[in-house]
C-alpha cells in the first residue's frame, strides 16, 4: 500500500535530481583535481630544472605548455595551495555555472 501513495513522477523526478548532482559533485571533483595535478607537474618540472616532462620533444613543448600548465592566477599567488582551494570551494560553485545545494 505505502508504494502506491507514492507519486511515481514526483520519484522520477527526485531520482533525475540526484542523478544531477552526482554528476556536478563529481565534475567539482574532476576540477580540482586537475588543478592539483597540474600544480604537481609545474612544481616537479621546475625543481627537475626542466621546461616539459622527461621524453617530451620540444615542438610538443608549447602544447605541454598550453595543457599542463596551472593558470597564471594560481602560478602568480602567494600560496598556489590556497589559491586551488579556494578557486575550487563550495562558496565559488556559483560563480563555475554550477546550480544546487553544496557545490553541485
């Protein structure tokens, strides 16, 4: 009896919200960690005293470059950790497109 109180478009609907927010989570998710990524290589290459990754020519330099580098905004700032975080925090999901409750 209690399943068929159940309004089955008001579930459908409740499942096509969750269903959205997993996705804007794990694209939060994705985000960020490719801003940490980035920042690891950026700070390795640079203590390794190289421009690009070992066994990367240099005509792929640019395009190394261009990908793998951290934007200038978190290359530039004082604490590229904070600034990551921040850039990534649940306050500034708005401002990255992103609609709901948390950062989704």
């Amino acid at each position: 009896m209690l399943l068929q109180s159940v309004d089955r478009l008001s579930l459908v609907e409740w499942l096509d919200q969750m269903q959205k927010q997993a996705q804007q989570w794990q694209k939060k998710y994705n985000l960020l960690r490719s801003d940490l990524e980035r920042w690891h290589k950026y700070v390795t290459a640079q203590q390794e005293g190289q421009s690009a990754p070992e066994g990367e020519k240099t005509d792929r330099h640019s395009a190394w470059k261009l990908f793998c580098l951290p934007d200038e905004e978190i290359r530039n700032a004082e604490d590229p950790l904070a600034e990551i975080l921040n850039r990534n925090a649940v306050s500034n999901a708005v401002q990255h497109g992103s609609v709901g409750l948390g950062w989704g």
